[in-house]
C-alpha cells in the first residue's frame, strides 16, 4: 500500500493525541513490522544470489522434498496399492524417445559384437532378475509404463551379470556398456568389477563411476550435465573403453574422457546405497559389446558396417536417440570419403511371425537412410533393403544371438 503525505501527516497527528503507552506499543509494533518485512526482502534478494551463484532453484527443491514427504514416493512413482512391497510401478519420461535430432553430435559408437544383453523380455513380475546374480540388498523384477525393469528396492542393493567364468576378467581390452535408469535417488554406482565374484588389483578410485541425474564422477574426475534436467527421470548411460582409454557418457553428452586409466575393468557391478521403495532406482536394457574397428577399415576390409548398436522402439521402426552415435559415424565418413554408397539393409532376430519382421526391416532401413538425408547425404547415394529374420548371423538360441541378428548394415554399393 501506498502512502500520500496527507494521509501520513494525519496519522502522525492521531498518534500524538494517543496516551504515551499507546503511542510507545503502536511504535514498537510497527517497527518490527518493518524489520520483518526487510529482513525477508533481504533473504529474497541473498536466495536469488545464491541461486544465480550456483545455479539452483531452493523453492522447487523445498516443493520438492514436502512432495515426497506428503506421498512417500516420487510423483511418477505413485502406485495404486499402497503395500510398499508393489512391484507394480507407472513412470512417465517427458522426453520424446524418438528426438534424434536432439542427439546430433552424440559420438558414441557401441562395440560390434554383443557379449551380454538384458532387456527382461519375459521375465516374471516380483522375481528376481533370471540373468543377474544378488551380491547385496534387494532386487526384483517390475513393470513401469508397459516395460519390465529391474527394481534396486532397498538394503544397498548390487547386482551382478550372471555369466560364465565370472571370477575373471571378463571385459575385453575393447569393449562398451549401455544402460537405462531411472533417479528415484539423486544418484547409483555401477563399479568396474564384479563385487561378488572379483577383487580389484588395486585401491584405486577409479573403480566405482557414479552416475547422477545431472552429472558423473569417477575418481579425481567430474562433470556436470551441460542442459538443465529434472530429478527423477529416465537417462541414458554409455561407457567405452579402448585399452586404457575411458569415455562415460550421461544421454547425448560425453561428461568423462580419461586418456588412460589407473585400472583395467574386470567385470560391472549395479549399485545403489539410497535405492528403496520410497527412491526407486530402475535399470534396463543392460548390453556390454565387444570391441569395435574404425568403420572406414571395416569397409575396405568387410565391404561394409555392421552395426547392431542401431535401436529402435519395440515392434516400431522409430529410432532410438542412443543410435545417433552410430549414425552420425557413419555420415560424417560419408562426407570424408564422397565416393562412397551404401546399401542400409535391416534384419531382425526370429522372433514373431516371418512375414511383418521382413515389413519390419524395411520400414527400419528406410528410417535409417532417412535420418541419414535429413544430416545432408544425398538420396542418390543410399538405398534401403530389408530381409527381416532371412540372414542370420547366430543361431537366435540366446539373447546375445537374438542380439548380434537384430542390425543395420550399410553395405557398400
């Protein structure tokens, strides 16, 4: 409210007429009126500062954290029962998954040969994951938005590949991961050897990389998520190691880049210390590959780019952002070596019935050679084929064959 100096002559005036004790209460109510009023316009303007400072917003986190203590759980994770036991779970990722745009300069390339891979096909409801060993906590199998997912619930739960020969080194000198999670908690660990079956050669700090909503960190080495994210959301996470390097990416950014590593990776590990049914962290579509050769040896060598690391949405010929790494491989020796055309050819695996996978190959191949167009090849340069389940590269008795069978070649014309 405003005051005129007419109106605040009169008051004064009405204010000497008053009794001495009157006028000595009104003045010292009203001067700590005025105190409290500046002392919170002074904590405004300091809680802006700080937030220019460091980039934070403390009222959406106050929002935030009574949220969770009214609910109990993170909003995306609400459940219809209210057993804390539910492996029944609904999430929602704002992001479009079919954004590739958004991944234009992702330079991640998945290694070419599948070594192990989980997309829980199958798996029942509430059990533990069939293709994962328990080294501490609990964990389970849930459905979140249609899909199933692995549920790190509570008592810091680390799970590990159940695989042969676990006790030893498992990784190849070449090799990538890729995985999705979900942060119910701010931040997981996945570590660089098998906590159960494996004991690291060294005390090194580069063994555990931790991997947050916004930002990673292994060892002395940091870095921060360039675009501003949510909590509570579904990333992305990408590994590759090539004899000593280490590269870790967080969706379309790469956030670590050591030239050469205290440690030579044995095995992975899944970890949370937080995880709970109250912070879920979620994981899917685990895949570690081997190795990977420069695509324009492969040409010369193979007369063409087989690369299974191409992904799309289930039962849709959508691309996956994750794949712009491949893709964007591929353009840009295109546009180093002009001379070149390509053939891009899809296979599945032999699931399903023969007929809509071949259906299916065709429309993934033609989506592949489109994206290609819109990054600035020619169309006269590419074509598109699709042979479905008809050229298989394994004999689809595992998910690792099933795996190698469903690719993108780009054969040369």
């Amino acid at each position: 409210m405003k005051y005129t100096g007419k109106t605040l002559l009169l008051a004064l005036c009405l204010l000497v007429s008053l009794p001495a004790w009157t006028q000595v209460d009104l003045l010292k109510k009203a001067r700590q009126k005025t105190e409290k009023r500046t002392s919170k316009e002074v904590d405004k303007k300091l809680d802006k500062s700080l937030d220019q400072l460091f980039g934070t917003d403390k009222k959406k986190s106050s929002e935030e954290n009574t949220e969770k203590e009214a609910t109990g759980q993170p909003e995306e994770m609400k459940t219809e029962t209210a057993a804390p036991a539910s492996t029944t779970a609904t999430g929602s990722n704002t992001e479009n998954p079919s954004g590739v745009l958004n991944w234009a300069k992702y330079d991640f390339v998945p290694g070419d040969q599948v070594i192990f891979e989980d997309n829980l096909v199958g798996e029942e409801n509430g059990e533990f994951p069939s293709r994962w060993d328990l080294q501490s906590g609990t964990a389970e199998v849930a459905e979140v938005d249609g899909e199933n997912v692995i549920f790190l619930r509570g008592g810091a739960p680390c799970i590990v590949p159940y695989m042969e020969n676990t006790s030893q080194d498992y990784l190849p000198d070449v090799f990538t991961i890729e995985y999705d999670i979900y942060f119910g908690y701010d931040y997981a660990t996945i570590y660089l050897y098998d906590r159960k079956n494996q004991r690291p050669e060294s005390g090194s700090s580069q063994w555990d990389l931790q991997v947050a909503y916004d930002k990673m960190s292994i060892g002395s080495f940091s870095s921060t998520y360039p675009k501003k994210v949510e909590h509570k959301r579904w990333g992305h996470v990408a590994i590759a190691y090539t004899d000593g390097k280490f590269k870790a990416y967080l969706d379309d950014t790469r956030l670590i880049n050591i030239p050469r590593m205290e440690v030579n990776p044995m095995g992975i590990s899944l970890y949370s210390y937080h995880a709970s049914d109250r912070y879920p962290i979620y994981i899917k579509n685990i895949r570690i590959a081997k190795g990977g050769v420069k695509f324009y040896d492969r040409v010369v060598q193979d007369g063409k780019i087989v690369a299974n690391g191409i992904r799309f949405d289930v039962g849709k010929a959508s691309i996956r952002p994750e794949s712009m790494g491949i893709i964007n491989e591929v353009v840009a020796l295109m546009n180093d070596h002009p001379e070149l055309k390509f053939s891009v050819e899809g296979h599945t695996d032999s699931d399903g019935d023969e007929s809509l996978n071949m259906e299916l190959s065709q429309k993934r191949a033609e989506s592949v050679m489109d994206e290609m167009i819109k990054l600035g090849i020619s169309k006269d340069r590419l074509q598109a084929k699709g042979w479905g389940e008809s050229k298989p590269v394994a004999p689809n008795a595992s998910p690792e064959d099933k795996a190698n069978n469903r690719r993108v070649e780009f054969v040369k014309l």
